[in-house]
C-alpha cells in the first residue's frame, strides 16, 4: 500500500499485485468481476434489499475501472449521487467488498478533514483531494467450483437461520433474530444450471439440442482462451448457422485460422488481448465460410468425409473388377504364389485363357493345360538345384 503515491503516474504494476488479497486474483474484465460477485454463494444470501444495494455500489466501481489494469477510483462522493444512497450505507458496502477480498487497496483516499467541534484547523496531508485506488479481485477457484460450493452451501443452510442484509458496522449494533420480517427468497427458476453442462464435449461430435450446443460452445471456450471474454449462450447465438448444418467444434476452430480456400489467417496483432471486439472478429473470419446467399459452405469435416466416400467407392469398384476379372479365368487363390509358377503361367500365356467359359463348375482343359506347364517348371527347376547340388560336391571333393 502506497503511502505517498505518484501525482503524475498511476500506480505500478507490482503495487497492484501486491494490494490482491490472499486467496484472490485480479479480475480479468469488468463483467467477470460483475458476474463472478454476483454468483458468489454469500452475496445471494442476502436480504432483497441488501443484495440491491450492494449491486448499485458494485456496478458502479466495476464500470468505472480501467480496461488495462482493473483499478477503479470512484469517490464515495460520486457514488452517493449516482446510486442516491445515504453515505454510512455506501461505506457499509465498500467496506463489505474489502474485507470479503472483492476490493483490494492499491491506494488509500486522501482528503483534508475538519476536527470535530470546530471548523478551524483543517488537518492538511499536503496531498490535496485524493481518490482511494482499488483493484477488482475474484477468488482463484474455477467458475464449477463455485457453483458446486453453491449447491452444498444451499443445501447445508436450509434449514438454518437467515443471515441478515446489513453487512458488519460499528455505527450500528448487532442484530440478534430468530425470525426476520422479510426473507429473500431464492427461485427455483433464476440461475441457470451449469453443471448440467457437459465440460468435455467432443470435438468432433455434432450438436443437435440446444444443450448440446451450448456444451459444445462451452469446449470452445476451453479449447481458445480469446472465446471465454463471451458466454456459451452468446456463443451458441452467434454460431446458430454453423451448428445447424452440422459443424462440429473443430470445425469452427479451424475456420477460425483457415479460409474456405485453404489460405491461412495473417495476424497483425501481437496478441489476442488486442482484440477489443471478441464478437466482430468471429463475424469477419467466418465470414469466409458463406457462400452467396449467405449460407455456411461445407466444413472441413464435410469435405473429408466426402472424399473418404469417393475413395471408398473406388476402391470398391477396383475390387468387384478384379473379382469379375478372377471369375472369368476361373483364378484360384493362392497363399503365396512361388516365382516359377508366375513365370510358367506368363510363358503360356494369359490371352488363351480369357476365353474359358465363366459358367464352367469345375476346371477346364485350359487351367488343366496350364496347371501341367507350371508342374513341368517345378520339376526343372527342381533337376537343375539338384545338379547345381551335385556339381559343387564333386567339385569340392576333387
């Protein structure tokens, strides 16, 4: 925490990692800090009252923050017009956020107080008017842990007693009841089921339900980190076209890199945090995936599979000719088929015997022609190993 901050720069990177409280983190954008304090389990316990308050305080800090370093430096002066809250309430509230870890200080407020009885003496710091600094945080855990802890939180609680809206002050005494006036009651109906939500879609499945096509939105989102700045909700939006003709999700993640002509992307960014408009870069580079009438050509998995079908066919073809070809000279299979035999059978020749019958039902004279040429070879062949046998011997024994 910075005693005596720089009037002419803003605070550094490493005093806003140091003013992170323990066990947080800093927030990644504005909406996930927003919507992170809103699922959070102890904020929904609150009263109907206290949890508006708390959002009108919170809406406020998390807009006004800046976009690079997530530090936000509204007065209390500011919040108290805006929002129309009294100023004990607004600084019952900000001081809920420290003490939770939602704020952390980077800078502590600086201003020129009066004592108390008397309007003499302004009690001066040198530093003027000054604005606390504070970083928005958020715990570490994943978003499925907190819905988890939600749900085991509810549960554990049921039947427990409410915790009242008000959070800790010293200006107000402590409130002891069993039986509060009004209860903030929770609906069934109000926040969306995430666990419901398949994290480990496949990528090469295709999405036909509305859940399945937000579970596969959802491993988009695992899949390229720039995605995660939009929901799976607002994904599945977006892709409505792409997903009802069937693409799957490595199908988008390729045309996000790759033309319908095979061309590459180029990149004139040096990262992705320098795209400011998550939705409008998808829109421009799927944008080369529709044809005319501005529907999506075929995927990549599409063309696969339709060059997979015609080389299968091919092959199909190729093999029923040969098994055509086979039943013409009444072919016989064979094992492995012997190099003299192969040779025997190109001495007689192949011409004759494409002219046996094809509706023969056993061998005929041709195949028998054929057989006994092709013993004849084996047996020559056999008589000179034997001489070559013989004359080695005799020349070794001379």
């Amino acid at each position: 925490m910075s005693d005596l901050p720089n009037l002419l720069a803003g605070p550094s990177r490493a005093l806003i990692a140091a003013a992170v409280p323990r066990g947080m983190r800093r927030a990644g954008s504005q909406r996930e800090w927003l919507r992170t304090l809103k699922e959070d389990a102890e904020v929904l316990e609150l009263r109907a009252d206290g949890y508006t308050n708390l959002l009108r305080v919170a809406h406020l800090i998390g807009w006004s923050a800046d976009w690079a370093t997530m530090c936000s430096r509204p007065t209390i002066a500011r919040i108290v017009a805006v929002t129309g809250l009294s100023l004990a309430t607004v600084k019952r509230w900000v001081r809920w956020l420290r003490h939770r870890g939602w704020l952390g200080t980077v800078e502590q407020g600086s201003t020129c107080r009066y004592r108390k009885g008397t309007q003499a003496g302004l009690l001066d710091d040198g530093l003027g008017n000054r604005a606390a600094v504070w970083v928005l945080a958020v715990p570490r855990r994943s978003r499925a842990d907190r819905l988890h802890a939600l749900k085991d939180h509810a549960l554990s609680t049921a039947d427990q007693q409410e915790r009242i809206s008000d959070p800790p002050s010293v200006s107000l005494p402590e409130r002891h009841r069993s039986d509060p006036t009004r209860t903030r009651k929770a609906s069934r109906h109000r926040f969306r089921d995430h666990s419901r939500i398949s994290p480990t879609w496949s990528l090469h499945a295709t999405a036909r339900t509305k859940r399945d096509k937000i579970a596969l939105c959802e491993r988009l989102r695992r899949e390229l980190p720039l995605l995660r700045r939009v929901t799976a909700w607002y994904l599945r939006w977006l892709l409505a076209p792409f997903l009802d003709e069937g693409w799957t999700a490595a199908d988008v993640l390729h045309a996000l890199d790759v033309r319908a002509d095979d061309s590459r992307w180029t990149y004139t960014w040096r990262s992705s945090a320098e795209i400011r408009h998550v939705p409008g870069w998808m829109r421009h580079r799927l944008a080369a995936w529709l044809d005319e009438r501005g529907r999506p050509v075929a995927s990549r998995s599409r063309r696969r599979a339709a060059v997979d079908a015609r080389r299968i066919a091919e092959q199909e073809a190729r093999r029923q000719e040969w098994a055509r070809m086979r039943a013409t000279v009444a072919w016989l299979e064979a094992p492995c088929p012997a190099e003299h035999c192969l040779a025997g059978v190109r001495a007689v020749g192949l011409e004759n015997m494409g002219r046996a019958n094809a509706s023969a039902a056993g061998p005929n004279e041709e195949f028998r022609r054929v057989r006994a040429e092709m013993e004849r070879c084996r047996r020559e062949r056999a008589a000179a190993e034997l001489f070559k046998v013989a004359a080695s011997r005799a020349r070794r024994a001379s």
